[in-house]
C-alpha cells in the first residue's frame, strides 16, 4: 500500500520537493516520440524480464484471424470489420518509459470492450464541466429523445449505466437489450428472464452501453469520436491512426445535424480501433491519475471514483475491471484494467508505477501469468 500512495502521490506532484523549481514532472511521452530504458534502469532484471516477454509471445489468442467468424461469435454485424488481425503485441511501461515492446505496436485493431473504459472517461469529463450535475443524476433529467420516457427507464443514472446495473429496455440500432435470439447475438445469446428495478441487477450488455454511449452524444452535442480526440487523445500525444466507428444505422439527429453514435465495444462490428501505443497513452494518463505532461485533462477525482468499487459486481468500477476480488492472483489488489475480447488489456498497477497493455492473448490464467512474471522480474521498488 505503500508503494500505491506513492505513485499516486509522485503522479499528482504532492510529494515534498516535487513543486520545487529544480524538480521535474514525470515523464510522459510527447508526440510521436517515447523513450525506451533498459531493464536495469527501470528497476527490472534484464534475464527474467526478457523470459517474460518470450513467454507472452508464445501466448497468442484462440480468436481467429480471419474476421468473417465475428458473427458466428458475436451475431450480426452492424457497422465496418476488418479483414484481418495482428498477432499477439505489446508494451510494459514503468516511470512512464517504454522497458518491454514485442509484436506489431502500431497494428491499428479494434479493441472490443477496452472501448467502454474510454466512455467511462469521457463520462467523468462529462461531470468535470458540468454537463451533468452528478453521476447519480437521472439520465432523464438531461436527455430528452424518448429513451428514458416511460416509468422503468425514467428511473436509470448515469451511475447505473457506468456499473452496468441499469436494466435499461429498449433497441438499439435493431438490437434489442434483452439479448435473445443466436442471430442477433451469437453465442452469448441469453435465455428469457424477469427485468429488475435500475440499479438492483448487474448485467454486462453492450445494448445498455451503446445507450450511454448516445446518452452522452446528446449533451456533448459532438460526435464521441471528436470528444476523445480533442479531449484526451491529442492532448496526450496519441496518434492520428485510431478510428471509432460507428454502425451503417447509427446516425441520429442531434439539433437537426446528423452524427454517428458510437458504440461501447466491436461486438457487432464498428467500435474503437487503436494501436498498442495509443493504448498504453491512455493507460498512462490514467495511471497518473488524469494529468498529463503537467496538465489535468481529467479530473483525478473522477480518476479514482472510475477505478473504485462502484455497483453491484465485485471488483467492477465505472467500466473498469478492479482487482479488489484478485482476478489476478499475485497482483496488488489496487490494480485495475481496461478489458476487452481477443483478449485486448489495459493493465494499470499504480503501487509498481506499471502499465502493460497486451493485445490478442489467451486471457484468464495466461492474463494473470504475464502480470506475476512482470511483477516478478522487478528487483527494485
């Protein structure tokens, strides 16, 4: 706990000394650059880290390559797939510098529900100007386009959307929310079941987040994509390479201009396509609690409450994964991450200072394998 307090401490410059004229911000990488370290230097055995990332390359994802099986798994799309994939990839980063890369970093593919964690983010900026008075507020109250009209969806917050709790009904670009039917959604197809009051159920549906996802279209009155990019992405150095797509039916109309609504994930197609690097931006800016290169992008509250137990599933924030339930066993229980299918993950350890973004793997035991090795290979604090 210790080291946690620390990074966090060091990331927001509260340490005695930090704010001090000969001191320097840590380091983040500006734009089109990143620095590498050895091993050594960043605290690594050179042997073992080296071992890890052997080891992780050899852990590539079952999903196939070819993405004409998307349907099959997921159902019927509704916006762009690509043809084809990467292999598995990634990046370890510590004190902000790159000590780990192997795989095509750059490849640009959809991350599936990685996305989810990028509307929590633009979500907290939403609160930090003001958009929203609070996350307990109901969606009704701010948006008025007949989706939270009737008795049981008048009742959702935006913290029910972000917990996944939100038992929102309704369809959504032709998919329904309740999840039934094998066309539709492929094998996660679920069975009938009674709905319960917002806030009392947690179910992990991309219908809902999809909602949310135009829920916040509605008050930015700008299309997420030009959010994301002028908010957080150049701000923080990405490149101009990552796409959020929408689907072939998703225009609406916000204030008699058409603009695409985004979805929370790739399941059918479309959603946010991004390179390792562009990921590990992200994961960094968070890690450093939502400042970066000496500027608040987001708020650091927002930062913490994001990747706090919130809700009703344990170990789940506002669209984060914790590790409060040791999903990843041998890993502090204050990280968190960013998940999606393949498997794409976001991994932030902020009591070792660590991001490690990995892209198409195994998953599950292999997931939690690579963080012990990585943590394991660490020699100093």
């Amino acid at each position: 706990m210790r080291h946690f307090v620390f990074a966090w401490l060091l990331a927001l410059g509260l340490i005695a000394g930090c704010s001090a004229p000969h001191a320097t911000r840590p380091y983040a990488p500006p734009r089109g650059q990143w620095e590498h370290r050895d091993a050594a230097s960043l605290g690594f055995d050179a042997a073992r880290l080296a071992d890890t990332v052997a080891w992780a390359k050899e852990q590539e994802t079952d999903m196939p390559r070819d993405f004409s099986s998307q349907a099959a798994i997921f159902g019927r799309p509704l916006g762009p797939v690509p043809r084809t994939r990467a292999l598995t990839n990634g990046v370890i980063i510590r004190h902000g510098y790159i000590v780990a890369e192997w795989g095509d970093t750059s490849a640009v593919d959809p991350t599936y529900s990685v996305a989810k964690s990028y509307l929590s983010t633009i979500l907290g900026l939403t609160n930090d100007r003001g958009l929203i008075k609070s996350v307990t507020d109901q969606v009704a109250v701010s948006v008025h386009d007949g989706g939270y009209d009737d008795p049981h969806n008048s009742k959702v917050t935006w913290r029910h959307h972000a917990t996944q709790t939100s038992e929102w009904q309704g369809v959504m670009f032709g998919k329904v929310s309740t999840f039934i039917g094998r066309e539709e959604f492929g094998r996660d197809e679920r069975r009938p079941r009674d709905i319960r009051e917002p806030g009392t159920y947690y179910e992990y549906n991309d219908v809902r987040v999809n909602r949310l996802a135009l829920s916040l279209l509605r008050l930015w009155k700008r299309p997420l994509p030009d959010v994301l990019k002028t908010e957080i992405m150049d701000p923080i150095g990405a490149s101009d390479t990552w796409q959020y797509h929408g689907y072939a039916n998703s225009m609406v109309d916000v204030d008699g201009t058409p603009m695409p609504s985004v979805s929370g994930g790739t399941r059918w197609g479309g959603g946010l396509w991004m390179s390792t690097l562009d990921h590990a931006r992200f994961g960094l800016l968070v890690l450093r609690g939502g400042q970066w290169r000496g500027r608040r992008i987001v708020s650091e509250s927002w930062v913490r409450e994001a990747t706090s137990q919130q809700g009703l599933q344990p170990g789940y924030g506002y669209l984060w994964w914790l590790n409060t339930t040791e999903h990843w066993p041998g890993a502090p229980k204050s990280s968190f991450a960013a998940l999606g299918a393949g498997s794409n993950s976001i991994w932030i350890d902020p009591e070792h200072d660590l991001v490690v973004v990995w892209r198409w793997h195994k998953g599950g035991e292999a997931q939690a394998e690579l963080y012990k090795r990585v943590l394991g290979a660490i020699v100093t604090p």
